[in-house]
C-alpha cells in the first residue's frame, strides 16, 4: 500500500516537471544550433587544459608545501612524515587544483566559445586587417634591409 502511494507521488511529481518543461526547446534542437555547440566545444576545451594543468601546478606546489610541513615532525617520525607530508599535500593539492582550474576553464572557454562564434565577423575583419598591416610592415622591413645590404640611403 505505502509503495504504491510513492509510485502514485512520483508519477504526479513527474508530470508537474514534465508540464513546466513544455515551453522549452528539445534538446535535439539546441544542440543543433551552432552557437551552442560553439559554446561547448569552448566550455569542454577550457575546462580540460585549465582543469589539467591547474591540478599538475597544485599538485607539485601541493607536494613541495606537505614536505615542508613534514620536516617539523621528522625528528620524532625518523624522517617518515616528509614523504607522508608530500603525498598528502600533493594529493590535496592536485584535487583543489583541478577542480579550480577546471571550473574556471568551463565558464572561461564557455564564455569564449560564445563570444567568437557570435563576434566572428568582426573577429575575422580584425584578422584580416592585422594580416594587411603586418604584410606592409614586412615588406617596409625588407626594403630597408635591402637598401642598407646593397650601402644605399634611404
């Protein structure tokens, strides 16, 4: 009696979220939208190399902050709590560094996954523009390293 008096909760429960979802688009058609997928390739990338190497930094300064601590107790360990000291602060390190790292880099290449796919115009004008102006620039460059080989004035 009692499990089907939860069955019958859940089931209401359920079709009240599922009636607050009807207004929203299916998944199938967000992910289709390319400024989505943008946005999540930039959250998925930033998330892995901030998250990685945030928690490589965390774990050596993690490891190299424990063996520090562990030289205070090592007289009375016979030198044990170093490494024990490093493992832990390693470890720790390790963890806080990638979780921090990896939730910054989400919401960072988030945030940039969105901005260049909604800006790309203007990015690509940009782009173009710096290409022209470094292009004259080298050749100005070149016509001055010509004219000093060759012992001419400019």
């Amino acid at each position: 009696m009692q499990s089907e008096l939860q069955d019958k909760k859940l089931l209401e429960s359920l079709q009240i979220l599922f009636k607050e979802c009807e207004g929203a688009p299916p998944a199938p058609m967000l992910v289709s939208n390319a400024k989505v997928q943008a946005t999540i390739v930039g959250a998925s990338v930033g998330s892995v190399v901030l998250g990685s190497a945030s928690g490589a930094i965390g774990s050596f300064c993690g490891a190299v902050a424990g063996a520090t601590i562990g030289v205070i107790p090592a007289l009375f360990t016979f030198g044990f709590s170093i490494p024990v000291g490093a493992v832990v602060g390693g470890a720790t390190g390790l963890c806080a560094g990638a979780t921090a790292g990896g939730t910054i880099g989400l919401v960072g290449g988030g945030a940039c996954g969105y901005g260049s796919y909604t800006y790309k115009k203007e990015l690509q004008e940009g782009a173009t523009m710096l290409l022209e102006i470094l292009g004259s620039l080298t050749t100005r460059q070149q016509l001055k390293v010509d004219t000093c080989a060759t012992g001419e004035t400019l």
